[in-house]
C-alpha cells in the first residue's frame, strides 16, 4: 500500500505571522521563525517538521493570504 507524504511550501515573504496555520496543523509540522522577520517585518511560518506532514492542507485552508501551498507525494 502506498504511503502519502505531505509537502509544506511556504511564501515566506507574504506570511504576516498569524499563526492560524501553525495552530490548524495536526502534527506539529509548522511554527513561526522566532528570531527572523521577513521584509514586511513578520515572524514568518516554516515548517519545522517537515517529514510529519500528512498533507492534510488544513494550514493552506486556514491561511487568509493564500501564502501556503500542499503537495501531497505518493511513495509506493
């Protein structure tokens, strides 16, 4: 059977730091950059994680600017 690896892909530069996505995530996968700021000045999301993902696309659902992208890989 196969198995489904999900892909976090994050622009980092239109994230203003909500936090919505890090707080949908159902395993952990994301959080926001503590010491770096993108250029508007936010703490940006990054996936921290990234081998947890499920793709499960609940964190691009819940982005109000549409800064987040899942890719769903299958491994046979």
């Amino acid at each position: 059977m196969a198995k489904i690896q999900g892909a976090v892909d994050i622009n980092i530069e239109r994230c203003k730091g909500c936090d919505l996505c890090v707080i949908a995530c159902p395993c952990d996968v994301l959080q926001l950059q503590p010491k770096e700021v993108n250029d508007r000045g936010y703490h940006y999301a990054q996936d921290i994680n990234p081998d947890a993902c499920i793709g499960c696309a609940a964190c691009a659902t819940v982005c109000p600017d549409g800064c987040i992208t899942v890719y769903r890989l299958v491994e046979k």
